[in-house]
C-alpha cells in the first residue's frame, strides 16, 4: 500500500509481515517461549489512564528534550535492533539517514548488519549515536570496539545487561540460518556457531555470561562516555546500578524476547522511582531513566515521562518502517510520533515534556494483572 495510507506505528507492522521473508519476519517479531511477556508490554500501558488538565493556554507545545545531555527532537530514541539487511538492503542505514534528517538519536547494535564504520560513515556532521554493546567473552575486542566508537563520536555505551544467554524464540528457531543470511555476519572469534536454532542463537554465541557487577569498573576504566545498563527488571537491580556509579539504566525486557514473563519496564519503573527516592538517588540530572518495549503511541511516551523516565526507546516500530517503505517510512514513524505528541500533550495540558507529573496519570492498576 502506498505511505500515505499508514497513520500509526501498527500499519507498518501489517505491511512488513507482508514483504518480508518468513525467515526475516520471524526473527524480528518473535519473542521467547509463550511469548506473554511481549503482550503484555502492551498491555501494561494500557492499564495506564490519563487525568488530562484543562485550561493551560496549549497554543504552542514543545515535546523536544535532551537524553544524555544531547539534543533529540524526540523524547524517544531508536533502539538497537539487530540484522537490519535482513528487512531492507539498506539495512540500519535506513535508521541513520532518517535520524540525521528529523533530529532522533540512534543506538547502533553490535549486530547492525551495516558495519559500524560505514553507519558513522552516513551520518551527518553532528548527527547523535548511541552504541548497544553485547560483551564478549574477549575482552580485548571489546575494549577495541568501545574505544573505537569512542573516537568516532558515539555519545553513550549501553550495555546490554539481559541476555546472558540469548532466549528461546521459538518462532526464529524454526527457521534454519545460513551464513550469508543477509549480511548476518558472525562474530570472528565464534567458535560454535549453532546453525539449527534460528538466526538469533546462531549470531550470539559469543555473548560472555559470566558478566557481572565487578565488570563495571573495567568499562569505566576503558571508556569516558556515559554508561547505560540495559536490561534492568527490579528495584532492587536498579539501586545497584545507580551505586555501581553508572549514567543510567534502560527499564527493559528486550522487547518481550528474554525471559518470559518477566513484567513490563513501564511496571517496574513504578518501584524503580520509589526506590530510587528513598535513598535520595532520584532525582538527579546525572543518572537518568528508560524504559523500552511495547511502544506505539506518543501517549505511552508521556506515561513514562510522567512517571519519571527521561525518554523512552522503541525497536520494533522503526524497524518495520525500514522494512516496509526504507528511509521514507522511518521518516514517517517519526512525523507520526510528532503529530501524536502535540496532540496528546494539548489534550493532557502540558505544554513541555518538564511539565508532565505523576499526577497526570492514574497508574493504580499498573501492578494489578
Ligand atoms: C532487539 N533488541 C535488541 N537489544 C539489544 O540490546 N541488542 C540487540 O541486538 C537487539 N536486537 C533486537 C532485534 C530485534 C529484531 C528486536 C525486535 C529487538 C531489543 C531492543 O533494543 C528493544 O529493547 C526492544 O525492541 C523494545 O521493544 P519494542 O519497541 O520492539 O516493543
């Protein structure tokens, strides 16, 4: 169908499952065992109600705001998500020059089909990357591939801190991988590539487990940018990450495709804020707040940002614009966030992202299933 017929982010879902492959399909939509937890990120915002204020002059809103400290015209930003050839022969270079072109930051992942270099290599004089970094078991190629993301201007390291072991996705894991799956390409130094598992599992292996809290002084130690963990699920993870000395923390369940059942970053900010607050750590303009999965619309967005988040990533929703109209649908996922932000924020009375509070939102039945 032509651009013009989509008007949300769930149109350029119906058109990728189209044009994809079965084997591209699978890979990006999947996620692990009964997949609950991947309905239930949608689920949860919908638990979510609005207590919209009237009468506040909302002549002219503003939903633009800084994440790190960078300037994004969005207070979302495109979230890592792997093999980008796999949907587009662009691949995440779809992402890059959309971004450059509206203002939106970039997390590039370990496993952009599009080399590192060559991504940097599109951008824009200025233009705002973050890094998705999964840790391999050889330390040296991993502090070689931070410094070097260093030197060429990534503004953040997010560390990928939920997938010590890649989860079962079913659905992928029917689905055979060969090597050349669209520039799907493996790790150097993996030794055991698992070709009967689905594209996700052949591609992770070198993805170290034994990772742990003793980690974090050696990424301080090698990089100056800041350090995002994400993948954080409790309030309990989230206070150690915070006294671990870190930048921030991504409220996150890799989009439903890591542990099942494991409950939505909307949800668990809730406790993260409360915790947070008792030991005096939140607020603070130096540790900041993210949550990912399961958003679609601007009015999930300003349900985060009210209940304390800094901005909110999204992965899915990108990718199947890239996957369905190349840059020209990721720039429509963008205008289609913008329209929904001035929107929403007149209709919630709030005329800058600093204005949203707790209690603009109803929030009572978060953690009621
Ligand atoms: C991901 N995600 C992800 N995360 C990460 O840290 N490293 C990665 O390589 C990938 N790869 C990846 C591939 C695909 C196909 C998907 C759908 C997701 C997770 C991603 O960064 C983010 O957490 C979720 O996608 C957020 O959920 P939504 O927006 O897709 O619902």
């Amino acid at each position: 169908p032509p651009i013009d017929n989509i008007i949300n982010m769930h149109d350029f879902e119906v058109v990728a499952k189209a044009v994809l492959t079965d084997k591209a399909w699978a890979y990006y939509s999947s996620a692990s065992d009964d997949e609950i937890t991947i309905r239930e990120n949608r689920l949860a915002y919908q638990r979510v109600w609005f207590r919209p204020r009237v009468l506040r002059d909302v002549s002219s809103v503003d939903w633009s705001t800084t994440i790190l400290g960078q300037k994004s015209t969005l207070p979302v930003y495109i979230s890592a998500t792997a093999l980008g050839k796999l949907g587009h022969p662009d691949g995440e270079l779809c992402l890059t020059r959309a971004a450059a072109k509206h203002g939106v930051i970039q997390m590039i992942a370990t496993l952009a089909s599009c080399s590192f270099d060559d991504i940097i290599d599109a951008a824009a004089p200025g233009q705002i990357f973050f890094l998705q970094l999964y840790v391999n078991r050889d330390r040296e190629i991993t502090r070689k591939y931070v410094q070097h993301a260093e030197k060429r201007g990534v503004k953040g390291l997010f560390i990928t801190v939920d997938a010590p072991q890649l989860g079962r996705r079913e659905k992928d894991m029917r689905m055979k991988f060969v090597d050349d799956d669209a520039g799907a390409k493996v790790q150097e130094n993996q030794k055991d590539v698992k070709k009967d598992q689905g594209v996700a599992r052949a591609i992770s292996s070198f993805i170290d487990p034994s990772l742990s809290w003793k980690d974090i002084p050696w990424f301080r130690s090698i990089t100056k940018m800041p350090i995002i963990l994400k993948g954080i699920a409790t309030a309990e993870d989230a206070v150690l990450a915070y006294e671990s000395g870190v930048q921030g923390i991504v409220l996150s369940n890799h989009g439903g495709r890591q542990l099942d059942t494991a409950r939505s970053g909307i949800e668990v900010l809730l406790e993260v804020v409360v915790a947070l607050r008792q030991r005096g750590y939140f607020p603070n303009p130096n540790f900041e707040i993210y949550v990912d999965g399961g958003v679609r619309r601007a009015s999930d967005v300003l349900k985060a940002l009210a209940l304390g988040a800094k901005a909110v990533g999204v992965g899915r929703p990108f990718l199947y614009a890239f996957c369905a109209y190349g840059q020209e649908g990721v720039e429509k996922a963008i205008q289609i966030f913008r329209d929904e932000f001035e929107m929403n924020m007149r209709l919630l009375g709030a005329r800058t992202l600093s204005e949203l509070e707790p209690e603009m939102v109803d929030a009572s039945n978060l953690t009621s299933h």
